[in-house]
C-alpha cells in the first residue's frame, strides 16, 4: 500500500517490542543523529494532537527501519541502513512543524541513555 505522497506505507510493520530490540541491537552503529531522528519519529507518533494520517506516516518509517529486508538488507556491510536512514531523513524533514522543543528534548535524552 501507498500513501498519497508515495511513501511505502510500512505501518503495519510496526511493532515496538521489535522497534527496542533492533535499536539495542544496532544503537553503537547508528550513533547518535540517527538515533535521535528515529526517537523523534517514535514520540511523534504517539502525539495526539498531531493528525492520525501523519502520524501512520511515522508509524510507516518506523516499521521500514524494522524490517530487516528492505530495499537495502540492513545486513550489509555499510550500506545496510542507508535507505533506512534516507527514509527517515525524509520524513523527519517534512514533519517539522511538527516537532516541538519537547519532543526534541524526549528524544535527545532517550537516545543519549540508549547509548549509555
């Protein structure tokens, strides 16, 4: 299924048991920025204030990074995240009027205690 701007609508991929457990997984190799995005992502899409459309659109980016066989097997060597990371970086860039100080600060400190 496809979204109206043409994204891959992998919301339904989504599950955040699977979500944690690939971050604790990969954390140290994604660094910081990375993390920050995806937990950026991941509060917004808990925001009720925020239209449940766009929201499945986080939801939808946030299930395309847990799938390990995506358009680019996130088991490569080097290149395995970055269609994950290109997706995200997309998404993050069309939802700032979204994205509040507050959510901002939840997912620095989020991602600065994942990488412990």
């Amino acid at each position: 299924m496809r979204t109206e701007d043409g994204v891959l609508d992998y919301s339904m991929h989504f599950n955040e048991s699977r979500f944690f457990t690939k971050l604790g997984r990969v954390a140290g190799f994604l660094g910081e920025r990375v993390l920050y995005s995806l937990f950026i992502l991941y509060y917004l899409m808990f925001d009720k204030t925020i239209p449940l459309k766009i929201r499945s659109i986080f939801m939808g980016a946030l299930g395309y990074f847990i799938l390990p066989t995506d358009l680019v097997a996130d088991f490569l060597p080097l290149i395995g995240f970055t269609d994950d990371i290109a997706l995200i970086s997309y998404v993050i860039a069309n939802a700032i009027e979204y994205i509040t100080p507050e959510i901002k600060e939840k997912a620095r400190h989020t991602s600065i205690r994942l990488l412990g």
